[in-house]
C-alpha cells in the first residue's frame, strides 16, 4: 500500500516505517522533527518535514500524495509533561490532528490507523484491561488520546473512513537500527540502561509501597517490532475497531531491573524515590481481540529478549541519535 505516516521520525514510527518497508509498502513521513530524530527516518521513504498545524499544505499534500492509508503517531506523549501545560497536549495532540482527520477525507483515505494508548483507561477497574473496560483518563495525555478515539469514531459515521485504534500498553525494546531516543528520557527501560552505561548514578524507583507483589508498578512491556507488525495488519483491517496491544503478561519496576542486570552484566543501583502523580499499580493488556481479529502474533514477547534488544541498539549509539 501507499501510506502516510505522521511521527515517522519518532521511537514507534520509525520501527513501523522500517517494518513496512520491509514488507514491501511504500512510505511517506510527515514529522515536524520537534520531538523526532531526521536520523530516525529510514532512507528508503520520502520525508516531508511538516507540523500538522499547517492545515492547507498537509490538505493538498495528503490530496496530491494518491495514499490509501494513514498511520497516526505524531503526538506529543509525556503523562507528566500534559499535568503541567495541557494546552500543549490539546493543541497538538487533538486540534492539529483534526487537520489531518480533514486531509484524510479530503484525500479518501481508505484506512486510518492511530496511536492510541492504555493512558486512556486511568486507573482501570479491572485487570487484565479489556477494550470494554471503562476508559477514564487520568491526565490531559490519556485525554487527548481518547478525544482523538471519539472524533475517529464520528468521521467514520459521518465519511466513512475506516479506523483503527492500537491502545499500546508500555512500548519498549529496538529493532537493529532504530531505538528508544528522548530529551529528556523518562521511560523506564532506557533509564535502567543509562544507569548500565553508567551514564546516570542510580535509577529512582517510583515508590515501593504498591498493592503489588514487591511494592513496585507493573507494567506489561511491548516491543516496538511487535508493535509495528500490529500497525501493518490494521491497514487492511475489515472493520474499524479498538485494540488493546500487550503481552498479556506484567513485570514489576524491580523485576525490570533485575532482567536488566541479568542481560548487560553490570550492578545497576537504585534508589527509592516517592511515587510520580498519576501512575496507576497495574497496567496488564488482555490483547486477545488484536490477536484474533487482526491475526496478531507478537514474535518477542519475552522480556529479557525486549531489553537485550534495547541493550543492543544502546551499545551501538551509546548516546542515542546524533542530532541533538
Ligand atoms: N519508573 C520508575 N523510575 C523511572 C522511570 C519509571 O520507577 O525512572 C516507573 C514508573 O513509575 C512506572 C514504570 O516505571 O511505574 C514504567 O514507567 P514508564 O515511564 O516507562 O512508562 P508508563 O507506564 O508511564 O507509560
């Protein structure tokens, strides 16, 4: 297929452009590069460096571009970050994204793929989280996601366009060539490898007084490889629909950590800090409907195998990309 990708230059995009690339689609970026990397952006797709607030250039580029589908991830996406200015978060993540709802239109995009996020469940009453369960957003980022969900949900009422909503739970892990690079990081797996590298003394654990088995928050960890194949599938979807991307199985903040010693080698220290506002105890995707609907079949979904191949990426750009 002839797809757009906005937020190609980002951590997932990048993965999912390769992937397709890979599998014989053709590839267009639309990155602004404000949070994305210009060495992120494989070579063998055209890159346009645009923001989405540009409504009548992404209009006529989406109309001249004969794309027959999208694939939304262009979106700022720090829980923190959107409790302190959720201007930013509404602004981009839904007012310029209308652009490009209004482009795809414009454009007769057959099938529109979007980045959603477990960020939209809050704090779940369930667990694992089904689709079903009960979205209620905690901070302005899980909002801004959902109100995106909402809108997909009427153009494709009102104009017909076939969605697909991906609600990945915590994306980690590298493919050989593109990895997890941000300023500043705030992830957990990239933080324990900065501590492996000894670029950072120890890695604050986020409270340790959790109704958990170790008191620390667990999380069900995705690799991005995995994440991509789920994006690839959604274009040719039959049907609009939400998916919920996980493994399916949960890893304490601890037990992270203890992998990650086991796979560099090197001691890693921690420290125990108070928790971070927002963070709910448990995040654990039922992702039984992507695997059946979608005939999704994750390949790495073994933790040591997500860090190892983070760990990799890590030794080959100890610094991550060099466009900083
Ligand atoms: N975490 C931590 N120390 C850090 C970064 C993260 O203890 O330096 C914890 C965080 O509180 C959460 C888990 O690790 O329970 C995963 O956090 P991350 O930011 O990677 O992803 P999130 O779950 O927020 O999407």
């Amino acid at each position: 297929m002839n797809v757009l990708v906005t937020g190609g230059a980002g951590y997932i995009g990048s993965a999912t452009v390769e992937y397709l690339l890979n599998h014989e689609h053709k590839v267009s970026i639309v990155d602004s590069l404000a949070t994305g990397h210009r060495e992120a952006v494989d070579r063998r797709a055209d890159f346009i460096e645009m923001d989405l607030s540009e409504r009548d250039r992404l209009i006529h580029f989406v109309m001249k571009g004969s794309f027959e589908a999208i694939i939304h991830f262009a979106a700022y996406s720090l829980v923190g970050e959107s409790m302190q200015n959720p201007s930013k978060y509404f602004i981009n993540n839904d007012a310029c994204s209308i652009n490009l709802l209004d482009a795809a239109v414009a454009g007769k995009i057959k099938s529109f793929v979007f980045s959603s996020t477990a960020a939209t469940y809050g704090l779940p009453e369930e667990s694992p989280i089904k689709e079903t369960t009960p979205q209620l957003p905690i901070n302005p980022y899980g909002e801004s996601k959902l109100f995106l969900e909402k809108m997909l949900y009427w153009y494709n009422q009102i104009h017909g366009m076939k969605y697909t909503a991906l609600r990945y739970f915590n994306a980690a892990g590298a493919s050989t060539n593109f990895g997890e690079d941000h300023s500043p990081e705030t992830h957990l797996v990239p933080i324990v490898l900065q501590a492996a590298m000894g670029q950072r003394k120890n890695v604050a654990i986020f409270g340790d007084d959790y109704n958990t088995k170790d008191g620390t928050c667990i999380r069900d960890y995705i690799h991005i490889e995995d994440l991509a194949q789920a994006h690839m599938l959604a274009l040719t979807a039959p049907r609009s629909g939400h998916y919920n991307l996980g493994t399916g199985s949960g890893f304490s903040v601890k037990e992270v950590i203890e992998v990650a010693r086991e796979v560099t080698g090197k001691k890693i220290e921690v420290s125990v800090s108070t928790r971070r506002s927002g963070d709910p105890a448990i995040l654990i995707a039922d992702s039984t409907l992507a695997r059946k609907e979608l005939n999704w079949n994750p390949l790495h979904e073994n933790i040591r195998e997500i860090i190892n191949s983070a760990w990799e990426w890590k030794k080959k750009f100890p610094t991550g990309y060099n466009d900083k």
